[in-house]
C-alpha cells in the first residue's frame, strides 16, 4: 500500500513517524514553505527517514499513491487531484463534527461560548473543510483552557482517531458515515484581525475573549485608550 501524506505541524511529524512503523510504503510527503508561528519539522524529519519530500501535491500524486492523508496542509486539494486516487484524500481539521470551518477554530469556539471543541476525520472534497466525515471526537472546553491548552489537547485527541480508523480506510472506503453540525460556520484568515475589545461587553465575555486569543505569538486582544493599545494577558 502506497501513502502520501500533505502536512505541517508537529502532528504532520507524530503521524508520519507512526505510519513508518506500519507494513506500507510513505511515497513522499509534500509540505510546501510557510511562515507560521510553529518550527516546522516535518520536511526535515521526512528526509531524515529517508523519504523524499515536494512543495507541489502534482509532485507526489506522479508516484501514485493509494491513498493521501493532509494533516494541518493549509493548501486546497482540487478534484482533479482527488480523482486521481479515486478519491482516497482524507483530512484532519480541528473542529467536532466540522462545526468550526476556515482558520481559527479553536480560538473561535472558546470566544463564542463553545461548552465542547474537538477534530474530525473526513473524506476530502475541492470545498474547505467538507466532505463525508469518518470520525469526530470532542473534549470539554475547560474554564480556564487558553487556546493554546485547547490545541494542544485536541492535538492528541486527533492522533489517537487517525491511528484507531488508519487501517480501516486503507482497506476500503465503507464506513458509518458521522453527520456534519448543520450549525457550521466559517472562519477566514482575516477574521482575527480585528481584536479590539469594545467597552461595555461582560467581564465573562472579555475573559473568555483573551483566553481566545492567547496562543504561541498571536497577536493579543486590547483595549484602545486615547489611541494606545492596551493588550490583555490570561496568566493562570
């Protein structure tokens, strides 16, 4: 069985090293350049294995792989793509049962009152964070969680769903399919550029705003005084 995988972030790298450990063959991995807030090692952790490693998913789709799994690629997968693996592109996105869509998702769902956050497991289509869903899991969101904690745990939680349905979804395409929250939403990457904090609104909601927001160097949620920026720090 051939495997490609699409991906960045340290999750990208714990299953890339847990899928060389099973009985298949890792094609190539493609992660393309970018500038986050993250030291990304997977390009490097990939070559360490011995695997070779692309910026264009056209790249690794020339070695025909069974099956591609995109972990954390922040690039659209065009149907042609998807097609041409007879539509075995699986996807992790960090939100329950896909109610969180676009960028942000963890900060969002602790802004907007969230009791539960999670990730999801889905079939890929051309369409942002859509498709036949395979596996969703959910953690309480915790009164004190920043976003970062929240990440970090739903980090985990993702870790563990793709390795308990990874050989399931090698052997065939037949699963219960979980249905989508029909409540979704959409988040795009500007939506954190506006972090300004209006007068007036709730202690709860300034809390739950800051802690939103407070992830490895984002910028910060403030108050404007008189023109100046007074950012605001969660310190538990």
């Amino acid at each position: 069985m051939k495997i490609a995988l699409l991906g960045s972030r340290d999750l990208s790298v714990k299953i890339l090293k847990w899928i060389t450990t099973t009985n298949t063959d890792v094609v190539g991995v493609v992660c393309p350049p970018f500038k986050g807030w993250w030291d990304d090692k997977l390009r490097d952790t990939a070559n360490d294995l011995g695997i070779d490693t692309y910026d264009d998913i056209q790249k690794v789709i020339d070695k025909k792989p069974d099956v591609i799994f995109s972990i954390n690629y922040w690039k659209l997968i065009s149907k042609n793509h998807i097609d041409a693996v007879g539509g075995k592109v699986f996807n992790i996105h960090h939100s329950y049962r896909l109610k969180y869509r676009g960028r942000y998702s963890t900060s969002w769902a602790i802004a907007n009152g969230e009791k539960y956050h999670g990730t999801t497991l889905h079939c890929v289509t051309p369409e942002l964070d859509d498709g036949p869903i395979v596996d969703s899991r959910r953690c309480i969101i915790k009164d004190t969680d920043t976003a970062e904690d929240l990440f970090m745990r739903v980090e985990k939680l993702a870790f563990e769903m793709f390795v308990d349905n990874f050989y399931n979804l090698l052997d065939n395409n037949q699963f219960d399919i979980v249905p989508a929250d029909t409540n979704h939403v959409y988040y795009d990457k500007d939506s954190n550029k506006n972090l300004e904090i209006q007068y007036g609104i709730s202690d709860k909601k300034v809390f739950d705003f800051v802690r939103a927001w407070q992830f490895k160097d984002r910028p910060r949620p403030y108050f404007n005084i008189d023109g100046k920026k007074l950012e605001l720090y969660y310190d538990k």
